[in-house]
C-alpha cells in the first residue's frame, strides 16, 4: 500500500516537473520571438532610416 502511494505520488512530482519545464519552455519560446521581432523592427527601422538619410 505505502509502495503504491509512493509510486503514485513520485509520477504525480514528475508529471509536475515536465508540465512546468513544458510550460516554461513555452513561455522561453514566447520571449524568444518577441524579442526577435523588436530587434528585427530596430534593425529596419534604422535601415529605412539611414537610406532616407541618404537619399
């Protein structure tokens, strides 16, 4: 019984662990983009900015 409770119990903590390492990957993910995306528009904001300049 205490083996069967025992068992349960660590796939329950190891569950837990894969969902908050999913969720936290997903959230990595997220911050990932976004963050690209921001260094992606600075870039051709000063690109379009410079060539104007230029022209």
């Amino acid at each position: 019984m205490v083996e069967k409770v025992k068992e349960s119990l660590l796939k329950l903590s190891d569950f837990k662990d894969q969902k908050g390492i999913k969720i936290l990957g997903n959230f990595l993910l997220v911050l990932t983009v976004i963050f690209m995306g921001i260094v992606i528009c600075i870039v051709t904001y000063f690109f379009i900015a410079d060539f104007l300049h230029n022209h």
